[in-house]
C-alpha cells in the first residue's frame, strides 16, 4: 500500500467516523443530509489544516494553537447546529 492510499484510507475512515456520529446525532442537527454534511466537516476542517500547515504556520504555534482549534471548531458547530450556537467558549 502506498503513501497515497494509506492518506485515502485515513481519509475513509475520518469520514466514516463522522458520518456515523452525524447519523447518531440526527435529531440535534440542523442539518438534513448526513452524509453532506460530514463530507462538508472533514473536507473543511481538512482544508483549513492544510492552509494552515502551508500557509500560516504561526498559528499552529503552541501560543496560537488552541484559538485556531477554537475558531475550527465554531465553524462546523454553526455549520451543524445554526440556531442553537450564539457563542463558542473558547479556552484560555
């Protein structure tokens, strides 16, 4: 298995895995199509790992790290949750 397939595999599973907690949590979303919606999440949380590890390495510094966490994390919960999220705790 190749370097490829192993990240296909890894990204199999990511998807799976949300998908499966979406399906369980069905009625707390705002969200019709689980299966969208966790391609959105695991695509989007990808993407902005990736820009991040490219493109702004400082705000992975381990002064910074938690508050990009934080701002992901707000993102997919308005995403999934759009009228029950007024404010995400952030940590300190």
């Amino acid at each position: 298995m190749g370097r490829l397939d192993n990240i296909q595999a890894i990204d199999r599973e990511a998807y799976a895995l949300v998908r499966a907690y979406l399906e369980a949590h069905r009625d707390e979303l705002g969200v019709a199509d689980t299966d969208m919606a966790a391609f959105v999440c695991v695509t989007r949380v990808e993407a902005l790992t990736h820009a991040a590890v490219v493109h702004r390495r400082e705000v992975l510094s381990e002064e910074r790290a938690n508050a990009f966490v934080d701002e992901v994390t707000a993102l997919i919960l308005r995403y999934l949750k759009p009228q029950q999220v007024t404010k995400v705790v952030t940590r300190n």
